[in-house]
C-alpha cells in the first residue's frame, strides 16, 4: 500500500465523556494531585515541568473548556520525553507528551521525535486497524504553553516488561503471535522515499536504502565519537561499506518502526494476557521491512503470526548483520548519553562485535 506523504495533520474531536479512556489507578508516590498537600510530593513536583496548574491550563485550553478539571497528573516512565498520565475528573484519562527536559542530551536521530510520533500514528489509524494511540492535540510550536507537546488517548493495559515473569508459554506464544500479525501490517504501509520520517513526509527523503541507511549509520557513529565512545570506528565503515550493495536490494520503502516489540511499548491485559495496545512510535524511519522490531529475535510464535520466516541467506542475511551493527551501536551510545540500569552493555557489545566478525567472513 503506497502512502503519499501527508502535510495537513487533523485532529479528532473526542467527547469527555465517563469511561471514554481506561486507566489505572495511579501510583501515590508519582502522582501530583489537585489536592494533594503532602510536602514530598510538592517538592517532587515543583521542579518537574509542566507542574499540575500548567497541565489544568493547558487541558482546559485545548478543549476549550473551563468546566474541565483535571483531578491527578501521574509521571510516566520515559527515557528522553516527559510524559504525565492526566486523570480527569469524569475518570476519563489523557496522555501528555512533552519535550525532554534542557538537561537530556538527544541523539541526532531523536531532533524529531514528537512530529516523528503524530504523523505515524496519525498514518496507521488511516491505513490499519493497530491498537494505537489517538492524537488529540499536536501542536508543534507550544503556543500559551510555552513548548511543542502531543495529547493522546490513553490505552488500557500493563507493560510487557512488567507481566513477562508471570506469563506461561502458551500465554507468551499467543502475545508473539499476535506481535507478528502487527508487524506485518506495518510492513504492508509504503512511502515514495526512504530514511527519517520527517524528511519522508517533507518530501526530502533518499533516493535509495543504501543513502538512507549509510547516512542513518553514521548519524550513530558521530554520536558516539562526540561523547568518545569506545568503538571499532573504522571496521564498522569497511565492512559496512564492503558490503553495501545488499542494500539496494530493497527497492521500496516500507514502514519501519524500530521499537515496536519492545516490552516497555506492548501493553497486555493483566486478566486475558492479550495485546491491548502498541505504543512508542517516536522511532519510525522508511526503508528495509527487516529492520522492524521484532524480526531480528522473533521466536516461532512471532514468525507464524507474520506469515512468513525470512531466509536468512545472500542479501538478507548480510543486511540482518548491518541491522543489528546499528541497534547495538544506538544502544551504546544512547547508554552513554543516557546512562541507565535496564541495558547490559557488555551483551550489546558482544552483538554488535560477532555481527561485525560475520560481514568480515564474507
């Protein structure tokens, strides 16, 4: 399916209705409520940006509404972008996107991430049928809030990441198998150019895969040699270059999201132990369906619900070891940008290290 680049983004208009978005309760000790008068929560609070007045402000302005309250903003996990969970007082729940804070170093992938997140969603809703996130309110300049922030539906369900330990086999099978049905709806979008989301919708993309990925490489590789990350530079530009031409292989851009298996970014049904939803698009390019989430490491279970198990032989099997050269080389230099305990570097390294040594042999 060929997607024409889209430059108007719409807007739906959404009811605030009672039970129009599930959610859960909240955890006190990351909530800042409107009646909230403990003093350690204050004092979490009042340097996290925006505070709990701005985000009653800033809800109340886009639905043009003072009758809205907003009961509890809850801060979510999130490695670079601030993101509350805002509970309102019909019980119906939002999700707020921010900028990181001044503090977060991005990556030079990472320039476009909420515009990256709004055109995706906004495309898979039009094109699909994925448990996604909708777009309420996008707006790129900030306007009275002072920065660029993304409103969105909130889906119901826990993280992958939380329910893994307790799920059986079966129970696992059936959550892989329906990862892989999605991937393969992902795989089934198109656009006219290949590389970042933004250029691709600007009309500025590459030409071929092989621009668009070489030029994605080393955007990581530059990242790293700015914070002086310890690398095999020169080997991963061989070989990768060697090797290149199993690039041009891949002759039609399709829709690419690198985190879409994540575990942080599955959500599952604590009861049914089904997928509810699919969210953390902010990292979406357009080249090689291969690269998807999901592939490199997909079990049985996976590759049954995509239909299909890539032969991993000729180009295939050398593009599978530049893809992974790039995934461990994010990995390390974001650890590096954004130190944090959930990521075994010494693993990543060892990955990227026996991809390398593979594109050597050949």
């Amino acid at each position: 399916m060929l997607l024409p680049p889209l430059d108007v983004a719409t807007y739906p208009t959404f009811n605030m209705s009672r039970g129009a978005y599930a959610s859960r309760p909240p955890r006190p000790s990351s909530i800042v409520s409107s009646t909230s008068s403990s003093s350690s929560t204050s004092s979490r609070t009042c340097t996290a940006s925006p505070d709990f007045p701005r985000i009653q402000k800033l809800i109340c302005a886009v639905f043009r509404s003072s009758r809205i309250t907003v009961q509890q903003a809850e801060r979510l996990q999130s490695r670079i972008h601030q993101v509350y969970l805002t509970r309102l007082a019909d019980d119906s729940s939002l999700v707020l996107k921010c900028l990181p804070t001044a503090n977060v170093r991005l990556l030079r992938h990472e320039k476009h991430t909420l515009g990256t997140e709004v055109k995706t969603l906004e495309t898979l809703h039009e094109y699909t049928q994925l448990p996604v996130p909708r777009i309420i309110k996008y707006d790129s300049h900030g306007g009275h809030f002072g920065s660029p922030f993304l409103i969105m539906s909130h889906l119901p369900g826990r993280r992958l990441s939380e329910l893994s330990p307790h799920l059986t086999t079966a129970e696992r099978s059936a959550i892989d198998r329906t990862l892989g049905s999605y991937v393969r709806s992902l795989t089934s979008l198109s656009a006219t150019q290949f590389g970042m989301t933004h250029r691709v919708f600007e009309h500025k993309g590459c030409k071929s895969w092989r621009e668009a990925f070489l030029a994605l490489l080393e955007a990581a590789l530059r990242d790293a040699e700015d914070m002086l990350v310890t690398i095999p530079y020169d080997s991963v530009r061989y070989y990768v270059s060697k090797h290149s031409h199993a690039l041009d292989e891949v002759t039609e851009p399709r829709l690419v999201a690198l985190d879409v298996c994540s575990p942080d970014n599955v959500l599952i049904d604590e009861y049914t132990k089904r997928v509810t939803g699919l969210v953390g698009f902010s990292n979406v390019i357009w080249g090689d369906a291969l690269m998807n989430g999901g592939i490199a490491n997909g079990t049985k279970a996976f590759f049954e619900g995509f239909g299909e198990c890539p032969m991993r032989t000729g180009g295939i099997k050398i593009r599978m070891f530049m893809y992974t050269i790039y995934r461990a080389i994010l990995a390390v230099v974001a650890h590096h940008y954004r130190p944090h305990t959930g990521m075994d570097e010494l693993e990543v390294r060892r990955e990227l290290v026996c991809a390398l040594n593979e594109l050597a042999r050949m």
